[in-house]
C-alpha cells in the first residue's frame, strides 16, 4: 500500500503551512459568499425554516446552488421527490468534478479522499485542480495537496455555514420580502449563479428550451411541476444537440 | 426550537444525493473517458434547472414585475451578486408603485 505511506508522508509543520496557504488563498471567495449566504438564509426562513435548521441545511448539504433551489421550491411540508430530484439535477456536474479530480488523488488512500470530497464545491474544486496543475508544472512528484484543498474548503465551509444562519436570524426582522420587491432577489441571484456558469450561446441553448418550457408547464399545470419539465426538456435538447 | 421532522428528513435526503454526486465521479469516472454527448448533458443540466426555477418570474402578468426582470437581467450580466440583488428589489419596489396592477 505504497499509497497510505504517501499520503502520509509530509511532515506535519509542512501540513500546517499548506493548509494555511489554502486559508489564504480562499479569503476573496469567502468574501465573495457571504452575500449568497445571507439572501440564501434569509429567504429560508422566509419559507419557514428556523435558525437552526438552515445551517443544518448548508452544513449538511454544502451546496449553493441546489440549496437556493430546494428553498425556492419548499413547502410545508417539503416534497420529498421534488426537492430530490432537483438536488439531483442540479448537482450532478460533481459528477464530472470528481472525475476531473481523480487522477489528482490517486497517491491518496480513499479514507482520506472520501471525507474530503464533502467539501468539494466548485470553487474549493477550482482552485485545488488548478493549484495542483501548477505543482505538476513545478514538477512536485505529488502535484495535488491534500492540506492546501482542505485549507481552502475550511474556509469557504465555515463562511457559508455561519452566514446563512446569520441571514436567516436576519431575515425575520426584514419581514415578508416579497412586499418592497424583496421578492426579485430571488431571480437576481439565479441570473448571477447563471452568468457564473455562462460559457457560450450554443451551451445556453438549452436554458431557453428550459425556459420556455417551464413558462409553459407553470401557466398550464398547478404544483411545481414547471421545475423537472423545464429541466428535463433542457437537458433532452442538451442531449440532442451535443457534437457526435 | 425544536428543528421540523418533516423538514430535516427533506435536508438530510438533499445531503445524501448531494454527497453521492461528489464521490460518484471520483469513484466511479475516475477511469473512464465520458462521451461528449454525457458531458454536454452533466454541463447544460444545472443551468435547466436554475432557470425553470424562477421561470414563474418571467410569466407574471404585471408589466412592473416584468420592466424590473428586465432590469434585473441586465444588471446580472454587469454586475457582482449585491448591486444586481439591490437593482432587482429597488427596481421592483418602484415600478410597483409607479405601475398599479
């Protein structure tokens, strides 16, 4: 198992620099999370979730953009398929994540790794491959570095958590937000999310079908059934118009 | 404040796909080479579902509600997280009140 002896080979005050190094490297997306964390508790618990229960939400789930989702869609008491469903769909670019990750972590032995993929969101992603991109580049025999991800990923888990309880303590005292046009928040952070992932006018092409369809489903049925209609007709045409 | 049953079994059923995801690839994928077809899929899918979401904003009846769409729209493609959430809530209240449903 030469695996388990790399994994375990660098010494600890080298550790500790490295995952410091990643605390650091984190602090301007930590500071960039904060506002999608406060909107994000404010808005559950608009929907009725309390104090406690968002950060067991973002500190169990850890995932913005499927959380934002769920919350949109929560009833009393939830729909268990849609939310899901929808968690489902909107996560599965992990899938690919980790699989662009693998060969990065291959010294390492999966009771390491596992654990640690917790974490893995786009951004702690982002930045561990493109840190260990570069280690390889600097000819570092092990080019990904465990304690430096793990720095980055403390830092971005403890900012979401804390700040979306702190916005849904915060929420109450706005009140009902969709009175004033709070209401548009929601839409506005879901186009920002959405120039995030913005990569070109052929990739957006299935949104519009989504769009379109999820208008239609959304005046003709009753329920939240626009949500899978429009997904899955957008992702069918995604399927449909992706190069042999 | 005694967290919701109802609740918590819909949060802990939303970690347990999400989680599934972040190890799936890695433990499943990590070998393999995906077609581009399943790719362009796993690409297009979050954005489908982030913009059946908040599909109900584009069909309101209210011209208000959809002149501050608009504005809210434009100001996402320019503009960071907190002035594009303050342009849409500000834009709203405003056109609300100059345009009565």
């Amino acid at each position: 198992m030469t695996g388990m002896t790399q994994g375990r080979s660098m010494p600890v005050p080298e550790r500790r620099a490295e995952l410091a190094r990643g605390l650091r490297a984190s602090l301007p997306v930590m500071i960039g999370f904060i506002p999608f964390a406060l909107v994000l508790g404010a808005q559950a618990s608009a929907k009725g979730l309390g104090a406690l229960e968002v950060p067991i939400l973002t500190g169990l789930n850890f995932g913005g953009g499927s959380e934002f989702a769920a919350i949109g869609l929560w009833t009393s008491p939830p729909h268990l398929l849609l939310i899901g469903g929808v968690t489902m769909l909107v996560n599965c670019r992990h899938l690919l994540m980790g699989a662009a990750f693998a060969p990065y972590l291959r010294h390492l032995p999966r009771r390491q790794v596992l654990p640690a993929l917790f974490f893995m969101c786009d951004e702690s992603w982002a930045m561990g491959l493109a840190d260990a991109r570069l280690g390889a580049r600097a000819g570092r025999s092990q080019p990904f570095s465990l304690a430096y991800y793990l720095g980055v990923s403390i830092g971005l888990y403890a900012t979401w958590v804390a700040f979306t309880a702190l916005g849904a303590l915060l929420g109450p005292v706005l009140g009902d937000i969709t009175r004033y046009g709070f209401d548009m928040a929601f839409p506005a952070v879901f186009l920002v999310l959405l120039r995030g992932m913005w990569k070109s006018v052929r990739a957006a092409m299935p949104w519009a079908v989504s769009l379109a369809v999820a208008i239609a489903v959304y005046l003709l049925v009753p329920g939240a059934w626009y949500v899978p209609a429009g997904a899955v007709a957008g992702v069918l045409a995604a399927c449909a118009w992706a190069r042999p | 404040m005694m967290p919701d049953p109802a609740t918590l079994g819909a949060i802990l059923l939303m970690a347990i796909v999400t989680y599934a995801t972040r190890i799936g690839g890695y433990l499943l994928l990590g070998d393999r080479i995906l077609s581009p077809r399943m790719t362009a899929v796993m690409d297009a899918a979050p954005g489908c579902v982030l913009v059946s979401v908040i599909a109900p904003a584009f069909a309101a009846g209210r011209s208000a509600d959809l002149i501050a769409l608009v504005a809210t729209l434009f100001a996402a493609t320019r503009l960071p997280l907190l002035p594009t959430v303050l342009i849409g809530v500000a834009s709203a209240a405003m056109l609300r009140f100059m345009l009565p449903a």
